[in-house]
C-alpha cells in the first residue's frame, strides 16, 4: 500500500497569511494526488485533482503542485472560511490511501 | 441539482450485518463510477471500495469478503451491504462519485453512522 505523509499535523496560521501544507506519498504516485477539505460534522469537499487542477467553483487562492512523490497545497492568502481539516490522497494504485490530515488553525 | 443521501447506518453488535444506502439524484449511478469512503471518529478518511462503470469492484483489504457494493439502476441507489462488523468498523460510511481515471472524489453525501458495539 502506498503511504502519504502531511506535514505539519496542525498549522496555525492568521487570515491574510500565505499557507502551504506538504504530502510525501511512500513510492511514485505519478500526479494522481487529490486534495481535500473538511469542515467539522461535514463531508470532504474536492479542492483539486491531478495534484494541481483546481475543481470547478474552488477559489483559486488554493493551489497545488508536484509530481512523484513530493505534493504541496497552498493557499495564497487564508480567508475565514479555509480554517478547516486538509487531507490529501492518492488514487494512482489501489487501495487508494489518504494522508493524515493538517488541521489548519486560528 | 446533485445529492448524495445515505441510510441505513446505527447501532449493531459485533458480528451483525447492516444494508448501507446511498440515493442519488442529479445523476444516474449507472452511468458514473462510485465509492463508499468511511471515517472513524477523530480520524482521516479510509476508503472502502468502488465500484466501476462496468461493474468491475474494489476493496480495501481490511473488508475484502466480509463487504459489498453494489447498485440498483433502476432506482439510482448505491449500497453497501456490511456484514461480520468489527468494533474497528465503527466510522461514518460515506458514497462518493468518482469522476473517474484522473479525477477526485467530487460528490459526496452527507454520511450515515454505524457503530459496532456490544
């Protein structure tokens, strides 16, 4: 199985900040790499696919890039509404895997 | 307009069996490929399995032969039948389209909530 790895677990962070969180998968995942947001009691919402293609409607302060095994989320300037729960997760093999989270906070 | 509705979630005793329902509406579980993804409390998400166009199906292993996926067509419903449940089972069980090879996990419905315990 393919590991991912997020780094940092927690993050704290001001509105207006520039924010990047880091997944590391354990072997070449090409840049089959998705990422996610979760608010508390919700579903996870698609933020981006491919590792950089943004999802229709997602604010393009969110960003991602990477390939491989190395994969970055950024977001360019925090708004209230990105304090959330971020996961990323790979769909390059089967079981498909998702990183442990970086809870992103005030 | 897309949703995602589950049921068929609660409270079931080690070894027990639950039917997990997933209504679509906005588009036709036929014609698209679908996932069941759960969460245990305080926890990532885990996926579960898939199930393809096709009706080619995958599993973690951790369920491999004691769940399965399915679908009915003619009522645009995805389940989930969970069976010899583990206390380790216990998660909110949510269905998910796959947009299919390259994409992500675009909708997702709201979840249901099983919990194993005696």
């Amino acid at each position: 199985d393919t590991q991912m790895t997020q780094s940092p677990s927690t993050l704290s962070a001001s509105v207006g900040d520039r924010v990047t969180i880091t997944c590391r998968a354990s072997q070449s995942i090409n840049s089959w790499l998705a990422w996610y947001q979760q608010k508390a009691g919700k579903a996870p919402k698609l933020l981006i696919y491919k590792a950089s293609t943004l999802e229709n409607g997602v604010p393009s302060r969110f960003s991602g890039s990477g390939s491989g095994t190395d994969f970055t989320l950024t977001i360019s300037s925090l708004q209230p509404d990105d304090f959330a729960t971020y996961y990323c997760q790979q769909y390059n093999g089967w079981p498909w895997t998702f990183g442990q989270g970086t809870k992103v906070e005030i | 307009e897309v949703q995602l509705v589950e049921s068929g979630g609660g409270l079931i005793q080690p070894g027990g069996s639950l039917r997990l329902s997933c209504s679509v509406s906005g588009f036709t579980v036929r014609d698209n490929y679908m996932s069941w993804v759960r969460q245990a409390p305080g926890k990532g998400p885990d996926w579960v399995s898939v199930l393809y166009i096709d009706g080619k199906t995958y599993y973690a292993d951790s369920v491999k032969g004691r769940f399965t996926i399915s679908r009915d067509t003619s009522r645009n419903i995805l389940y989930l039948q969970v069976n010899s449940l583990r206390v380790e089972d216990t998660a909110i069980y949510y269905c998910a389209r796959w947009g299919g090879y390259g994409y992500g996990l675009d909708y997702w419905g709201q979840g249901t909530l099983v919990t194993v315990s005696s």
